[in-house]
C-alpha cells in the first residue's frame, strides 16, 4: 500500500542548530513531493516542492529538501533554527497524478526551538 | 490575489444535527479539495471538485457530501453529526493540474458535543 512515513513525531532543536525532518513514501514510481508548515490555529503553507526537475529543492524561510529516488525520502532540512520555526511540518505526496491529485500525508512532525 | 477563505471559522453542534461549511478559493482556481484534520487520524482526503464535477473521492461515509457552484465555491455538508466528526476542515484550492500547488485556507474548526 502507499503511505507516507514521518519519522519523529516530535523533533526539538536549539535556535541556530541544525533542523532535519525526515520523510520516506513507498511507491514504485515516483511520485510528486511537498512539504507543508502549519502555524497554530491556521492553516497549511507550501513550504515546497519537488516535482521531477532538479533533486534538490529550495523552498521559503531558508527550507529546503532532496528527493532521493533509491532511499524514497524527501528529507526537509533548514541549516539554522530560528524561533519563528516552530511549527508543525508534514510531509505530502500525491501517488498518482494521472488519476487524481489528492495529497497523502504523513502524521506530521512537530518542531520545537530551544532560545 | 485574495487567498482561501473558509467560513465559518469555528462551529458548535451537537450529535445528530448538520452542518454545511463553504469554501471560497483563489480566484481563477478550478479545483477544490476538503481535507479533515483530527490528532487521531491525522490529514484525510474528503473529495476534491473540479468545475462542480466531484473529481475524486476519499474513504468517508455518506454522511460527508459536497458540491461546487458554478464560481467555484464550494460547500461541504455533514448530516447525523457524530462526536468523531469534530475536527478541522480544511479546503485547498488549485488551478486543476496535478503539478500544481495546493493552497489552503484557515479551516473551519467543528465541534460536535
């Protein structure tokens, strides 16, 4: 079966470490890959994405993920925590976009920043 | 351009009523998908409509409807309200293909006593 696999439900950092959010899918062809942040009480934002161009994607607040077609990772990683980082981060995949586009979502990941 | 906006923004019910949320997407989008977001379950797909036809469906009870106005709006309905039906509820809109991004609104958050 598809799925989506968020590894840590809960990651916590100091302010200027390094954040990794790891996330694998299982899927035999690639599929297309985002990352989202979401705020409390708000909603989803793209933070990016990755949709068969280059490996390594660059995406907003300094994020940026690499697709890794042998592993089926898509790990998010920002070389410095800030405060304003703190969020919840999922991972979302879309298995067949020939069929229909709708997002999987892994269980999300929850980051915390230490001053 | 404006982005998504859901409303209401909270809700209040109790078991057995129903509830209509709505969905207003970025203008020029085609495409709407609900989304339902709960600590247990997590992020589920409910239906996405595109050009007021229901595109593709998630594995929710019939309980769980939608539709799309000709503007694109779009409305989901939940009848025989259900104390696992109170959650937040997300729509997402995008232009309509695949490679495209989802955005979201703020949610509707439903709470079913």
């Amino acid at each position: 079966a598809q799925s989506v696999t968020q590894l840590g439900s809960h990651v916590s950092v100091s302010e200027g470490a390094l954040v990794l959010l790891r996330c694998n899918y299982s899927s035999s062809v690639p599929p297309y890959l985002f990352w989202y942040v979401q705020y409390p009480n708000q909603g989803l934002q793209l933070l990016l994405k990755y949709t068969s161009a280059a490996t390594l994607v660059k995406g907003i607040n300094g994020f940026e993920a690499e697709f890794k077609k042998s592993e089926t990772s898509f790990h998010l990683t920002k070389p410095s925590a800030h405060m304003r980082d703190a969020a919840e981060y999922f991972c979302a995949v879309i298995f067949d976009s020939s069929n229909d586009y709708k997002l999987s979502f892994g269980a999300g990941t929850t980051v915390t920043v230490r001053a | 351009k404006a982005g998504v906006t859901q409303t209401p923004r909270y809700l209040i019910k109790t078991r057995g009523q129903q509830v209509t949320l709505s969905c207003s997407p970025i203008s020029g989008h085609r495409s709407v998908s609900w989304y339902q977001q709960t600590p247990g379950q997590g992020l589920q797909f409910l239906f996405e409509y595109f050009s007021e036809t229901q595109r593709n469906k998630g594995n929710f009870p019939g309980r769980f409807s939608g539709r799309q106005f000709s503007n694109s709006r779009s409305e989901m309905n939940v009848s025989t309200l259900e104390l696992g039906d109170s959650a937040l509820y997300l729509c997402a809109s995008m232009s309509g293909v695949s490679t495209d991004t989802q955005y979201f609104g703020p949610g509707t958050r439903l709470t079913v006593l």
